[in-house]
C-alpha cells in the first residue's frame, strides 16, 4: 500500500504551521522548482534519510501521523550554535511533546537536515580558519529557529501505534530496555551469568530519555529511596563506566548523545553570588525535568537543568568532570572506531575551553593543578585542598587525550606546545615528588630542614616527624605509590586508590613504579580489597585528625563513605591498571570476589568498616556505577584487545622535552632518565 508524504514546517513561537515556500525554501541545500512537485518527493527521501540517520522516530502507518519532540530552545539559558555559509544548526537544550486530545501526537526537530549530511559542520576543517567562530560559539551564536517537522511517513519500516499510543517498531523492539529508551539489544556473544543479566537489566531501567532519545543513566535506581536528593541525576564521572559498558556492547548512540548534550550545557552561563566560573566549565551533573508549556493545555516540556556546583554540596566547582568528558570523548573514537565526533567544530572548540581553563597562568610554581577540597570523586571535605594526586591523574590522561585529538592548525599550534610542555613538567614533577617507596621513605627520614638553596635536597621543607606511624610499619620493602597530596611543608601520606589506578592507566608513573604499585595492592590485599574492592583511602581519618580536617563530617565516619569506604565502582579502573600490567589475575580475583557479594547486597554504592564487611549506612542501593563498573570489568577481562585501547604506554617524545636542559642551573636529577634506560 502506498501512502503519501505530508511534511508540515512550523516555527518555534507561535505554534502555527505553515508550508515551506516554494521561491525562497533553499535550506535543505537547494530550492525546489515552482511546479514540479517531484521536489517535494525528494525533499522528503532527504528528511527521512536524515531521520534515520539520526534515530529520530518516524512513523508509516494508512494515515498521515504526527511524530517525535519538539526541541524548543530556553529563552533564560544562553545557548550556542555553530554553523558554516549555508546551514545554520542550533544546538537545542529543551523538549516538548505536545499531546491532543483523542490521539498521540508531537513533533520533532531535526537540527540537521541537508543533502549532503556529511560535508556541514561535522569535520574542523570547513571552519578552522574562520576568525568569527569564537565569537559565535562562546557569545551564544546566532538566533536561528529550528525547523520542525510536523508529519513523516516512509516505506522503510512498519511502525505501528500499540494501546498506548506510543509507536512502536516491530523490527527493533527491545523488551530488557527501560520503556522509552532507544538502546539496542545486548550485542553480547559470550555466555552471560545470571548475575550479569541481572545487571544489564537495572543498567538498562537507569537509562534517561531526552526528546526521545537516550542521554545518560541516572546515579541510582533504589526503590526504596524515598529522598532521592541528586541520584535521580546524571553525573558525568558516574556515567563513564555506563558509557564503557555501552560502547564495549556495541551502543555508541547513548554515548554520543551524553557526549553532544553536556558539550551544550557547557556554554551556558552559570553563576553563584554573581560570579561566573570560567568559560570552559562542565556541570557536575544535569537533570531532565518535565515542565508545563506556557500557553498550551494538556502540553509539556523537557528542560535539561544542569549544576555546575551552585547546588553542590559547599558549593565547589567539579574540576574533574571537564577532565573526565575528555578521557570519555578518545575512549568513544577509540572504541567505535567513528572519529567524526572529535573532528566537529563545536567538540574541537569545547575541548580547548576545557584546556584554556586548566592551562591558564597563576601564581603557583609547581605544573600540578590547585583545586579545593570536593572538587573531585571526594566531593565533600577531605583534607584534599591543594594538588590531590587523583586531579593530577586524570588531568594528564586529559592532557594526552587533548594531544591526540586537536586538530594542529594556527589557531592551536600553541596549545599543542603547551600540552607538551605542561606534560613534560607534570610527568616529572609526579614522579620525582610524589613517588614514595622504602627507600623513599627512609630518605624522608633523614631530611634536613629550612634549606634555602637551588641545590636543596628537601625541596617543600618537608619535617621528617610529618610521616606517620601507621606507615613506618605498613610500607613493603617491595613496593610504592603516589601519595594523595604535595604542598610546601605538607605531604600527604594516605593511599589514594583513583589517583594511583589512572597514574598507571596513563603512563603517569614509570613503568617500575606502576608495577610496584600494583605490587603493593597485592602485597597489602587484606587492607586495600579484603571482603570488597576497594577502598577509595587507606588508611581512615581518626579521632581527633576526622574532627579537625572533615569538620566532624558525620557522613565521613572512620572506615565510611570517603573516609575509607570500600567502593566496588573502583574495579573497572583496577582490572584496566592490571590488563595494562600484566596481571589479570589480580583483576579476575577482584572481580570475582565482587561477584559473590554485590547482586545479594543489592548493588550498594559502597560498603562500611576497615575490611568492607557492611553495606554503607548511608549507602544508596543499585547504584548505577557500581553495576557498569562489574560489567565493564567482566568484559574487559573477557575482551582484554579492548583494553588497550583505553591505557597509554609511555610516550618517549615527551621525554625528550626535559626542561632540565634549559638552564645550566636547576636540577641535577631527573627521573625521566629511568624510562629510557
């Protein structure tokens, strides 16, 4: 049966509809003629290709149907768009579904729609040296009104409306997905526990829906939280191990989606007390709300609404979620194979925002970035303030991400070469100042105080009564690790366990020094892993020390939450530390005691006392990262090709961009000689 093609075009505000004009229509990239109407047949082949493309819904059925969203933009939020001399393309941040009364109807936007889907701002090079794209991106570009299309039918696919009235596609209709949700089938060819099975299940019902389409997984699904507070939202560090889990099964549409959504939120502006952060921030995270539409009965919208930290708790700015959308972008090229993304105007641009905001000059002397406490996974007070070793971890891995994915031209032939100094300098300055081991510790011991001198051994005028007891007796004669913090006359002596699983990830450390961490882990399993892996900080704050540096955190206890809670969430980055390594059995003996404990504990977010005996007091259950964390590990280990395409080996170039070399004066040591020799 043939049925016919109606395409309806209706701007933003008023909600008529119209019909495109025949003289003036050339914005799908070319203009129909006056009387044949063989152009709007084409003009629809073109509207439903690029429908498909893009996973929008589209509906055939004996009768003309309305489908889709409508994307409406946010009048009180500045926006961006990006566009080149033919086609402008706006960047939505809100959705409507308009419902009438007797049956199910909306409308959907498609931001890009034109002949040639691949040649309009999806690749830098078009752009790269127009001199106005700044100011279009960053002053909230130009105030062009989507197009919406208000009826599409096409002969590739039955679709048919069920009882609901919502349209559902025989052909890929997918019954372990959360209603609503796009995400395929698993793709999983293996044999899959009961266990994992379970979990694709509540990873699958955490997946949120933005006009249609998937853009995240919420923190947590626990039925019985009835003060959900902000795990009803989708944080971009809790979201990267749900990403990994998806592109590792072969569902990159969720990714990009989450990828393209935050970039957007990234340009809007965000202020606390009338002050603005930097231009590059990223939100913490960002929540779909539904609202009613002004002036519309039985109508409402979706509204992305993000927190930058104005709703955090001490209201701190989320250093690591710029660093962590970066790390997110390279493992999506990486793992898809689909480099496009990272090519496109808008990325490209948001990625040297991000950069900008790392890089920009200060008064500090030392490469490592200065943060205050909470700025990072340890979102509340502490004792982090200063230089944490889990910023700088992940502040390289973004660093060296960056390298691989800017395009090199003249507007960023400078940030490159900062890139590579800020590398060199970081790489150095980690592993000289931050490496302890016994000898290290031993050296420490020995110090002399209040040098001044160039030649100064005691660099920070570190006391030697700083280290502390616990540790005299805790450190192997085999073994080292980072510790968590430097400042002037401060070392921080606890375990971090982020910090040191991305300085192996990254190639932050030598390759000794990440064995001997990996070493150490095995060496202190009892204190790090015991009944579940694995505690975020070892060893606890305690008694007067947990009064003075949390403030008396209640939710911070000794051997709680942050304060040496035992997170499982951890594991994915231990099992990609111990592939990289060569020690998956370290990975398959973590995991594996994980597997006994978190589906009959209900997926808790983490667990209480010094060996992790109890669910955390406080302790959210089917937490979303800890069930992608147990799944990624498992595939992981399962495919471990795949995860070498998420670490870095050590890169030998930057080694050669010593700084040593640029005086006569400075140091008379450097740690980059190790590698080499």
């Amino acid at each position: 049966m043939k049925s016919s093609t109606c395409i309806g075009i209706s701007s933003m505000k008023p909600c008529c509809r119209f019909l495109i004009s025949y003289k003036t229509s050339s914005v799908f990239g070319f203009s129909p003629p006056r009387k044949d109407r063989s152009g709007i047949r084409n003009l629809s082949k073109s509207l439903s290709r690029v429908v498909d493309r893009r996973r929008f819904h589209s509906c055939k059925h004996g009768k003309s149907q309305i489908v889709g969203y409508k994307c409406v933009a946010d009048p009180n939020r500045r926006a961006f768009s990006v566009s080149d001399s033919s086609w402008c393309q706006p960047r939505v941040f809100r959705g409507s579904f308009h419902v009438d009364k007797g049956r199910s109807r909306g409308v959907l936007v498609i931001p890009k729609v034109a002949s040639d889907f691949r040649n309009h701002s999806t690749s830098v090079e078009p752009l790269v040296n127009d001199k106005n794209f700044e100011r279009i991106y960053i002053q909230g570009g130009m105030n062009v009104k989507p197009l919406v299309i208000e009826r599409i039918e096409t002969g590739n696919e039955l679709v048919k409306e069920d009882d609901t009235g919502k349209n559902v596609n025989e052909s890929s209709v997918n019954t372990n997905n959360v209603e609503g949700s796009n995400l395929a089938e698993p793709k999983i060819e293996r044999e899959v526990s009961e266990i994992e099975k379970e979990a694709w299940n509540i990873l699958r019902g955490a997946v949120v829906n933005y006009c249609g389409n998937p853009v995240g997984t919420v923190a947590a699904t626990d039925p019985a939280d009835k003060q959900p507070l902000n795990y009803d939202q989708i944080f971009i560090r809790d979201f990267v191990p749900s990403a990994l889990a998806f592109l590792l099964n072969g569902e990159a549409e969720i990714v990009k989606n989450f990828l393209l959504h935050t970039l957007q939120l990234q340009s809007w502006e965000k202020t606390v007390d009338c002050y603005s952060p930097g231009q590059g921030l990223m939100p913490a995270s960002f929540k779909v709300r539904t609202a009613p539409l002004d002036g519309i009965p039985d109508a409402f919208e979706e509204v992305l609404d993000p927190d930058f930290g104005e709703s955090a708790i001490g209201r701190v700015a989320p250093v690591d979620s710029g660093l962590w959308w970066i790390i997110l972008l390279r493992a999506y090229g990486k793992i898809t194979g689909d480099y496009s993304l990272q090519e496109r105007v808008d990325v490209q641009t948001g990625i040297r925002l991000i950069l900008n905001l790392c890089l920009t000059d200060g008064f500090d002397m030392f490469p490592s970035l200065l943060v205050t406490d909470g700025s990072c996974m340890i979102d509340r007070r502490m004792g982090i303030h200063g230089h944490p070793l889990e910023i700088q971890a992940l502040f390289y891995s973004a660093l060296r991400c960056s390298r691989e994915m800017l395009t090199v031209n003249d507007a960023t032939k400078n940030l490159v070469a900062a890139i590579n100094n800020r590398l060199s300098a970081l790489s150095f300055h980690i592993r000289e100042y931050y490496w302890v081991d016994m000898k290290k510790i031993n050296e420490i011991y020995r110090y002399n105080t209040e040098e001044y001198s160039t030649d100064a051994i005691n660099k920070f005028n570190i006391y030697p009564d700083q280290i502390p007891s616990w540790l005299v007796d805790w450190i192997p004669n085999e073994g080292g690790y980072f510790i968590g913090n430097l400042q002037p006359a401060h070392m921080d002596f606890r375990f971090f366990t982020l910090g040191n699983l991305w300085a192996i990830v990254s190639s932050l450390g030598t390759s000794k020094q990440n064995n001997d961490v990996l070493n150490l882990i095995e060496e202190k399993w009892d204190d790090l892993v015991a009944n579940m892996p694995l505690k975020i900080i070892y060893p606890a704050l305690e008694s007067d020390e947990w009064r003075i540096i949390t403030g008396s955190d209640p939710k911070n206890t000794p051997w709680s939450y942050h304060n040496g809670g035992s997170w499982p969430t951890l594991l994915w980055q231990f099992t990609l530390a111990c592939i990289k390594m060569g020690k998956p059995e370290l990975a398959q003996r973590a995991v594996a005691l994980a597997e006994e404990r978190l589906a009959m504990d209900q997926w808790p977010e983490y667990y209480d006392t010094r060996s992790g005996r109890f669910i955390g007091k406080q302790s959210r259950l089917y937490q979303t990262w800890t069930v992608a964390g147990f799944l990624t590990s498992k595939m992981l280990l399962q495919n471990p090709e795949k995860a070498s395409l998420l670490f870095w080996e050590e890169d030998y170039e930057l080694l050669e961009n010593c700084v040593c070399r640029l005086g006569k004066s400075g140091r008379r040591k450097c740690s980059r000689l190790a590698p080499r020799s």
